[in-house]
C-alpha cells in the first residue's frame, strides 16, 4: 500500500492528501467560549432564586432550597418515598467526611497524630545533627 510516492500507507498512517496541513488544526474554531459541563449548569440552576408562599409570606429561597422544604412537606405528608429520599439524603449529610473539607486543615484527631509524629522525627533529627556537629570528626 504505497500510493502516496513513498510514504507508508497503513494503520495510524493516512495517506499524506488527507493529513492536516502543518500549523492547521484539526478543530479550528476549537471549544466555544463559555460552554458548560452538567455539574456547572446544575449548580448555576439550583443557586437561581425563586419566591415561594410558606406560612402566608412570600419567601425567596433558592431552587435548592425550595426543593428540600417541597420533599419534606411531602415526607411530614406521608408520602412514603419522600421519607425514604429525605432519610438517605439525612444520612448522607450526617456521614463523617460528607462535609467539604477544607485544603491544608487539619480535620480530625488521625491527622493531628500524624502530623505530631512527623513533627517529633523532624525534632529528633535536629538535635541528633547538632550534637554531631559538636563532635570533633575522628580520621
């Protein structure tokens, strides 16, 4: 297969006619500016906000939020399935590290344990390095 005046034709070698042009890009106008991937346009959409009625006042609350008082309204209602989602959600919230943890904090008693040790090696080092530093070196 050699129709290209030299150039090996094959897997993972088009012939030369159908290869991009050197400084072309194969997608020239490229990714538009400011698309969105689904977990943006979520957040974007739950954070909008709505004005709902509760207790004869009018309430502007998030769509999140409206979403929550509608399920537990349903759930205090008796609607069974509505229970179950706001016991898993209730659960879900409750578990340990479901939070958003905060970068270079120290979050709970394993870390502290930690970083104490590493801090009594650093410590130990230090001083066994400056007690040899007093010592005469020995030919």
């Amino acid at each position: 297969m050699n129709d290209d005046g030299g150039h090996e034709v094959g897997f993972g070698k088009p012939p030369r006619r159908t290869q991009f042009a050197k400084g072309k890009s194969g997608n020239p106008r490229g990714r538009p500016k400011g698309a969105l991937n689904v977990a943006t346009m979520l957040e974007q959409i739950l954070k909008e906000e709505v004005v709902i009625t509760l207790n004869g006042r009018r309430r502007t609350v998030t769509k999140l939020q409206a979403a929550f008082i509608q399920l537990t309204d349903k759930a205090t209602g008796g609607d069974l399935k509505a229970l179950q989602l706001l016991a898993s959600l209730w659960r879900s919230a409750e578990e340990p590290g479901s939070h958003g943890v905060v970068p270079n904090s120290i979050s709970d008693d394993l870390d502290k344990k930690v970083i104490s040790g590493i801090l009594s090696r650093i410590s130990a080092f230090n001083e066994e390095d400056s007690q040899n530093a007093n010592k005469p070196i020995q030919e």
